[in-house]
C-alpha cells in the first residue's frame, strides 16, 4: 500500500486533505485557487461554508425531531461531504442506513470514502463489512462490480484468491441474470481468471514441469467453464461472447455448448422487445415492469422472476403493491426462508407505513419458526410506526424516488380514525389534518428549550461562531475571555449534541450593538490551532436571501494574488518578501477548514502601481525552494447553484455514468490493486504546493510503458 504523506497526521487528516485537494468540486473548501480564467472566487467560498454550518445546525435539528425525513437525511449527507466533515458524515449515514435502504448513488460514495480510510490490510474486513450490507439493499451490478475491485486488492493475503473468487461466484448469482448488465459481471470474472492464467503459464521456451502443467490445466479449464456457463444464460449482445470464446479457445467452441447456446439466443429474443420498452420509457416504468413480470411468471423460472421483479423495486421501491406482490410470490412458489425473509425485511423497510407488509413479514417469520425474541421484536417496530410519521413518510414518499407517486392501486393502513389510503391528497401536509402532535421524548424537549432560547437573541447584537474544534474544552468560558474585548457579553450559547458533545459552533450575544463590528474584526483568528469564523447573527428564514461578501468579488488591482508557496511560509516572512516592492496593508494566508495551509496568498498594496511591480518582480521567484506565481487578483463572479436543502435525491445531481463508477471500459474492473495503481502514477507539481495524481485504469494502461514477464506480473497481482 501506499505510505502516508506524513506520519504525523492521523488518517482522517490525511483524508480531509485529500478530499479537498482532489475533489474541490464537491467539497467546497474555506477559499479555492485562483489562477487565471480557471480561478475560484474564494471569498464567496468562504461565505458557502458559513451557510452551510447554519444549514446542517438546522438539518441535525429537524431530524432529531422526525427520523424519518428522508430527504433531509440526503441533504446533510450532501452538505457534511461539501464540508469535509468526515466523523459526522459516517455517523449521518450510518443513522440514514439504519432507517432506509440506500440507493446505488449513496453506498458507492460510502464505501469509496471507507476504502480511502481503510487503507492498511489490517482494516480491510471493516470495508467488507460494509459490502455486504450495501448487496442486501438492492440487486446492483455496479455495487457487485465496486466489491470484486475491492477485493482484487486483498489477493496477497492468505486465501486471498479464494475470497475473490467466492465474491465473483456470489456476485454472477445476484446479477448475472440481468439481461442488460450481467454480461459485465461476467465478464469481470472472466478477464480475473485471464490475469490469473498468466501467472500461471511458463515462460516461451520452456518446458514446465508436471505441477506447472496441472495448475496450467486447472486454470485453462475455469475459463473454459466461465465461457460455457455464460453462453447458457440469455443476455444481450451475447453473440460477442461467443465470437469470443472462438477466438480464445484453441479447440474452438465445444459441440455441446452449441445448443445450449441456441436456446438461450432464442431465449434472448423472446424478451428483447421487452428491454427494449424498459430502455425508451420515462419512470416509473410500472406497466413495463409488470408486462415483463407477467410473462417470466408464464415462463416459469423461478430465477428469471426473482431478477425482473428486483429489477422493478429498485426503482420503485416505495409501492407497496409491488413489494406485496413480490413477496406473496415468494411465499407461496419459492418457499426458501433466507430470500423470502429478507425480501420481507426490505419491504417493510421501504415502505414502514404499511400495515399489510408488516403483517405478511410477521406471518412469515412464525412460518419458517422465528424465535419468539424475533418475532415480538419485529412486532415491536410495527407499532412504533406512530401515527404522525406515517402521514409524513407519505407526504415525503414522492419525493424519494422520481415517477412513484402515479400508482393506481390503493392500499388502506388502519389508524384510530379508520382507514388511510397510502397515497396523500395532492398538496397534502400535516398542518392540514386534525392529527395529534405525537409525544416529545426527553431529548425533542431539551431541542425545544433550547429553541425557546434562541428564540429571546436579538440578532442585531449577536455572531455566529462555527468551524470550532469538537474537541475544544469549556467552549464558553473560553470564546467569552477572546471576545470580551470588544464589548460586555450577555450570554455565549455553545451547541451542543443530544449526548452532550460540543457540535463547533455558537451564538455570541453583546449587550450593545457596536460590539458586533469589533467582534467581527476576530473572524479567522486562530483558536487552539484552527480558524474561527466570525459572522453576523442573521435569521435565514426571515432573510433567506442575506449574503455576506466580506472581500471583492472584483479584479483588486492593488492586491496580488501568490500561488506555489511553501506550507511553512508564515504571513510575517511573506510580508517582508514583499515589502521590498512597496508598502504592505495586509498579508492573508489561504487555509482549509482545519487551518493546515495551501500555499496560497493574498497581499494588499497601498495602490495599483506597488502591486503591479510585486507581480513583475516576484512572479517566478523562489521561496524556500518553491517556484511562486504572482498575479493581479482578479476572482471570476460568483458561480449560481442550487442551495443545499433544496429537496432534490442526491442521485439526481449528476447523471449516471454509462460504465459505472470507475470508468473502466466494459467489465469496469481493474484487475490491478489500488495500491499498485497508485504507485505507477505519474507525480506532476502544480503551482499551489500540492501534487497530482494520473494512476492507470487497466493493466494495459499500467504496462504500456514498461514491458513486463509473467514473473513481473504474478509478483504485481499477488502483491508480493
């Protein structure tokens, strides 16, 4: 693996910085590069940052009063990862993972952030771990395809081949009936063996021995098998895997595996016409779905209907006709208690507010002789599905999942005032009914005290006080000691958590209104080694449009802007830098959330003439070693964006890749580890101090430039 960059840097360090450095996109940063055209206004960036401390305070708040706001749960999950703020975004998805499934989108950036983490081989089986509650959610191939990729990387330890191979066998069993995405799968699999076999073959020229020639022989009839076994299942385009296994196999194509190929062609053609209606129409695709339902339950095979009917609730997992359907099937037809059990359990998790799904999950928990402790159990978390959140899950239901409010059938939930259709009125919400507000428990009503206090602060004499450490001791005597210099305090509110811990941030209350301006002068001012920022108390529901903008979003001719410097240059070594081309009015260091800096630089001049002659002398030069840039300061306008917690899934804010979440061509797996990627990497400097990193995508790409032996390669893939 790798070594880290500093040892003295623990791992979530080290993964914050590169989350920002790498993926500046997502994770916006306090301030971002500014360098020509392609520069970042990073004083508007500084100002998302402040707007996003306000809106998780308030996501974390709303969700500790109804866990079940989906949408909310997708919206700090989003801005905790705009954010860096890596220990509360696990615990945001482990909490959203414990109350709904997650889709694709969700799990594969998850379990990309845990393999970055994870790192070291020890803490491998904590990624596996997570896998395998990612596969139960949902039938995906891209999801199957991330965890095979992920284990070609543990191939060096011991039974290391072995587990990749049972994940490959796991994963064409899932999905290797998907007509349009199984062949991938497949592939994978086959193209792993392939990379094995060539560790296996002797060099030209000579003869192997006669335990070479068995483990040869071994290892060319697995392929042979994976061919065969493939040509039997019907998938599109599969006429390229046949032309394939011609051109592989040295005997060509067996006569056996011809009719069986036959069949499954025919097979192929008989459900083309259907793929094909699923691929032109708009979600939700329900009648679609259910024509092809309807025709692999009048052909009869039982693993063909599982597949469609997967296919079907992963996008539109929240009808519970459907989810009904699916498991009165498996009830009455399959009758195999590990997948009627868990397509029971998923059921109710979608779709909780359905009385009828509970009702089936328990009845098919007594069939198949769950324990008393089970059942009394699962009996316990229907009745907990109170009265208010039902009518909330339907109102947040549509928004979920594009297309799956137009059902036609209606299902009833039987509630203290008779039945409830699942469906909402249109405009719905829970203002408008004469339901009961459900009861607070001790920690909502701690949240409504607290509110009622924040209510009393006169905005006009208060700051907000975010990016504090967590771990900062006694927050208030300590922020009222800094900032009693600019005025008498009347009250300093530190935030905390439900279980007592210091969330970052603060309201600071003045008895008079001129102190805010003092007060603000402290913005950045470092506590206990990290950036505290200052900012005007400002209600956003009654302003919803206030914009701070404490620096020009302008081109500032009296100011420069210096890229390339070293992290240990201070601001009073660059201030005498740059006192030598004219009089220095301020010097600021650009820095990330945690105050680690970024070899970025402002300097401002007494005019435009003393800052024009900083850039022609200083432009090119040496500081400590590090070649600088200089130029005019000149940050592009502020780019528009959809505000965070505007309501939209987060799979709806890019589309979707057509080969995956690598890019990797058709199988998507690179049967390279990730380590060894990252070490064939070409390094090339950027001027802003930092690196980046051009890893190959495929083991070709990785030995275009370098031929290798078979010995080279065995000693590459078995990580040795």
């Amino acid at each position: 693996m790798a070594a880290s960059g500093n040892a003295e840097l623990t791992q979530l360090q080290d993964m914050e910085e590169e989350d920002a450095g790498m993926e500046e996109r997502e994770m916006q940063s306090d301030e971002e590069d500014e360098e020509g055209m392609g520069e970042e206004n990073t004083d508007d960036s500084s100002e998302d940052e402040k707007e996003n401390e306000a809106e998780i305070q308030r996501l974390e708040e709303q969700l500790s009063i109804n866990a079940f706001d989906y949408n909310c749960h997708v919206d700090l999950i989003k801005l905790l990862k705009q954010e860096g703020e890596l220990l509360q975004l696990q615990k945001a998805r482990q909490k959203m993972s414990e109350l709904f499934p997650l889709t694709e989108e969700i799990w594969l950036d998850w379990l990309k952030d845990e393999i970055r983490l994870n790192e070291e081989q020890s803490n491998r089986e904590t990624v596996y771990e997570l896998f395998e509650r990612a596969v139960k959610d949902y039938i995906c191939p891209e999801i199957w395809l991330e965890y095979a990729q992920y284990s070609i990387g543990g191939m060096g330890s011991p039974g290391g081949i072995d587990k990749v191979r049972c994940i490959f066998e796991r994963a064409v069993t899932a999905v290797g009936l998907h007509m349009t995405k199984g062949q991938l799968v497949w592939e994978a699999y086959r193209e792993f063996e392939n990379a094995i076999l060539s560790t296996v073959q002797p060099p030209p020229g000579r003869i192997p021995s006669c335990e070479e020639q068995e483990m040869l022989n071994t290892q060319l009839e697995r392929i042979h098998k994976l061919f065969r076994r493939q040509l039997t299942v019907p998938l599109m385009d599969m006429e390229t895997t046949y032309e394939e296994y011609e051109d592989w196999s040295d005997q060509g194509v067996s006569e056996l595996v011809v009719p069986q190929y036959t069949k499954a062609m025919q097979e192929m053609e008989k459900r083309k016409s259907l793929e094909e209606s699923l691929l032109i129409a708009e979600p939700p695709k329900m009648s679609e779905y259910q024509t092809y339902i309807d025709f692999e339950r009048k052909e009869g095979d039982p693993a063909r209907i599982l597949i469609i009917f997967e296919r079907a609730l992963a996008e539109n997992c929240l009808v519970p006709d459907l989810w009904a359907k699916y498991t009165s099937y498996l009830d009455r037809q399959l009758k195999i208690k590990e997948v009627v059990l868990s397509a029971h359990e998923r059921a109710v998790r979608n779709c909780p507010w359905t009385m009828g799904l509970w009702k089936s999950y328990l009845q098919a928990l007594e069939r198949h002789g769950a324990d008393h402790q089970t059942v009394s159990g699962q009996l316990t978390s229907a009745a907990a599905m109170s009265y208010s959140s039902f009518f909330y899950v339907i109102e947040q239901a549509p928004k979920r999942h594009k297309g799956n409010g137009d059902q036609t059938t209606e299902e009833y939930m039987e509630t203290e005032t008779g039945l409830v259709g699942k469906n909402g009125p249109p405009g719905y919400n829970l203002a408008q009914s004469d339901t009961k507000k459900p009861q607070r428990g001790p920690v909502v009503g701690a949240m409504r005290q607290n509110d009622d206090k924040q209510e009393l602060r006169n905005d006009k004499s208060s700051v907000f006080i975010s990016n504090l450490a967590y771990t900062l001791e006694e927050p208030e005597a300590k922020l009222r000691t800094l900032f009693e210099m600019c005025g008498s305090i009347e009250q300093v509110r530190p935030i905390f958590g439900n279980k007592g811990a210091f969330k970052g941030y603060c309201y600071i209350q003045f008895e008079s209104a001129s102190s805010v301006t003092e007060a603000l002068k402290l913005d950045r001012r470092e506590l206990e080694g990290r950036p505290m920022f200052v900012s005007p108390c400002v209600d956003k529901n009654k302003n919803p449009d206030f914009k701070v903008f404490k620096y020009n979003a302008s081109m500032e001719k009296h100011k420069i802007f210096i890229t390339g410097l070293p992290f240990s240059c201070t601001k009073e070594q660059l201030e005498e830098i740059c006192k030598k081309h004219g009089s220095v009015r301020e010097v600021r260091l650009v820095t990330y959330r945690s105050g680690k800096p970024k070899g970025l630089a402002y300097v401002e001049f007494a005019d435009d003439t003393q800052a024009s002659q900083a850039v022609l002398k200083m432009d090119g030069t040496e500081v400590e070693g590090n070649m600088i840039s200089v130029a005019i300061s000149n940050p592009p306008r502020r780019n528009t964006m959809e505000p965070p917690g505007s309501g939209k899934p987060m799979g709806n804010m890019m589309p979707r890749q057509v080969y995956g979440a690598r890019g990797k061509g058709r199988t998507q797996v690179s049967l390279l580890p990730r380590s060894l990627h990252r070490q064939t990497g070409s390094i090339t400097k950027v001027e802003n101090g930092g690196s980046t990193e051009s890893s190959s995508s495929s083991l070709n790409a990785a030995t275009e430039t370098k031929s290798l032996s078979n010995s080279d390669f065995a000693r590459m893939l078995l990580n040795k």
